[in-house]
C-alpha cells in the first residue's frame, strides 16, 4: 500500500489495541503501543532508502528482504525493544505483540498489490502480488480517515476499529471475487494463456490487464464486464544463444528488472555505433507509452569482444527523458 495507508493503519491498530486488557488498564503502555504500531505500520518500507544509490538496487529490494518472514520477526522484537528501552515499567509481551501484528499487517496488505513483495521468503524469492487492490485504495483510506475522525470526536476506538476492519475484510473479500470473475473473462477470450498479470485501478469497475499467450502479448484494460485490447503484441522468446543477449543479461539494470517484472516483451534495435537490448514491461501502459523498462545499449564493433556502454532501469515517461537519463547516466561513469 502507499505510504498514507500504512499511517493510518498505524494509528488504527493503536486505537485496536485498547481491546487488550493489559493496554486499557496502563495508559503508559497504551501511548507506547501507539508508537510501535505506528512504526511498525512503516518500518519495512524503510528499504526505500535504497533509491539514493540507484534505480536496480531499489527494484531488485524493495519490499525484498524487509518484508521476508524472518525481517517480519526481527522487526517485531528490535523495535519493541528499542521502544522498552524508554519505557521499562511496561508490558513487554503486549508492547512485542502490538508492534509486531503493525509489521504483519504491513505485509500482509502489500501482498495484494500489483507490485506485490517477496513476503514468503526464505522458501522462495518469488513476488507475491495478487493484484486485487489498489496501492492507494481510496476506499481503505477513508475508512480509516473516518475511524480517526470518530475517534477524535470521542467514539469507543476498540470496538470501532473491530467494526471498520470487519468491513475492510469483507472489502477484500468482494475484489477477491472481482479479480475472480475477471480472470474467468480473459479466459472465455483468448486461448493458450500463459499468465494474466492484473492491476485494478481506483475506479472500482476499471482494471488494466496484462496477457501472455503462447502465441502472443495483449495489454488493455475491463470495464463492467467489457475488454477492450489496446495493444497487441507477438509473442518473442528471448534468444539467449545471441551473444548480445547473453551479454546484456549480465547488466546490473537489467538482472533488476528482470527479477521484478512477470509480463515484458523485448527487442534488439541495431544501430551504428552500438546495438540495444530493451526490456519493456507491459503491467504499466499509461497514455500509450509503456513507462516501466530497462535497457542496456552494447559496443559490438569488435567482434566477441562485446562491452556495455551504458544502462538504465527505472520509471520514464517520454523517450527524450529516457535518452536524458542515459546521458546523465553516461556522464558519471
């Protein structure tokens, strides 16, 4: 989920937490639960860091490790202990648990997402995204804007908060059910699917759809029933005999990508003074243009002696900026 969302959640699980008996009756630890849900409602997201170093770093590990079972653990017993330190006189077996269920449930959403984490580490490296909920979803959030709200203006917070997050599951399980018959309907049309990749969007009624078949890659989105294909694109399976395959899948930029992204299509583009490699994944089709892609451009003017010139993963929007990127990217080399 988007930043917001994790807040609230946050202060939601705070409020929840006067259900405990233990909480309600020490206001001390009450106010500490606070802070560790609050924390804890962030705390794996705290990998985002990684974008200052660069765009393949912070593809190939947000919401990696940080997310993986045992950073849940961790993240659970440091940061109760790192709060207990200011607060010794408290519970710690109900601080632990508080913050701990914030980190669960952190997790826990974000693995209904398109982007999906890689929550079921160390059993598998695979990214976990059902993609039935929005990464914002307006509807969550105001739920939980509401909730704030009523409990400001003196609303019982452990009983409201049971109610909300009642409702919120009951939400999750009707875009279950929508994703459901949406995936019913891609296979009434296309034959020989592979994969379906889908991303609801904040419209209720609206998804965008990403479809591989044996024969070929088709991006569109379904509106009330209704698909409507706005590209289509024959199916290439990656040589990687091709020498300037084999060198371009050794770039840092493209093993990122290619570690994130389940649906893409690819191209060589030949030019005279360096051939490019182009991995274009098909889950983001905004205004025509496929934004999310990576790239690696390779001087193979001497032969077997192939040396990559240049790289670049990450989120563009126009081919100028993209080429401004490699510029940029060029020059600090």
């Amino acid at each position: 989920m988007d930043t917001g969302t994790h807040v609230v959640m946050g202060v939601a699980l705070g409020g929840l937490a006067t259900l405990d008996p233990v909480v309600q009756s020490d206001p001390t630890l009450a106010n500490a639960v606070i802070v560790g849900t609050l924390i804890g409602s962030q705390a794996p997201d705290s990998d985002t860091i990684l974008k200052l170093k660069n765009n393949a770093v912070y593809i190939r590990h947000h919401r990696g490790i940080t997310h993986s079972i045992p950073a849940v653990i961790l993240w659970g017993i440091g940061l109760a202990s790192l709060i207990y330190l200011f607060t010794p006189e408290v519970n710690f077996l109900h601080l632990w648990l508080w913050t701990f269920l914030a980190v669960i449930l952190h997790v826990f959403v974000d693995v209904f997402n398109a982007y999906g984490t890689q929550a079921y580490r160390p059993f598998t490296k695979r990214w976990v995204a059902y993609g039935f909920i929005n990464t914002f979803d307006p509807y969550i959030f105001t739920m939980h804007l509401a909730g704030i709200v009523a409990w400001n203006l003196g609303a019982d917070p452990a009983y409201m908060w049971l109610i909300i997050y009642f409702v919120i599951a009951l939400y999750y399980v009707k875009r279950y059910f929508d994703k459901r018959e949406l995936v019913k309907l891609v296979y009434d049309h296309f034959d020989d699917i592979v994969q379906i990749a889908t991303s609801p969007t904040i419209r209720q009624s609206v998804w965008r759809i990403a479809i591989e078949t044996k024969t070929n890659y088709y991006v569109g989105h379904a509106e009330d029933g209704h698909i409507t294909i706005y590209d289509e694109f024959v199916y290439k399976e990656i040589d990687y005999e091709d020498p300037i395959v084999q060198k371009a899948l050794t770039d840092p930029n493209i093993k990122a990508f290619l570690s994130f992204s389940p649906v893409y299509r690819y191209d060589i583009r030949y030019y005279d003074e360096y051939t490019e490699v182009r991995f274009i994944d098909l889950r983001y089709r905004s205004k025509g243009r496929y934004p999310f892609v990576a790239l690696v451009q390779i001087d193979d003017e001497h032969g077997d002696n192939l040396k990559i010139l240049n790289s670049y993963t990450g989120w563009v929007f126009t081919e100028e900026k993209l080429q401004d990127k490699l510029t940029v990217a060029t020059e600090t080399k």
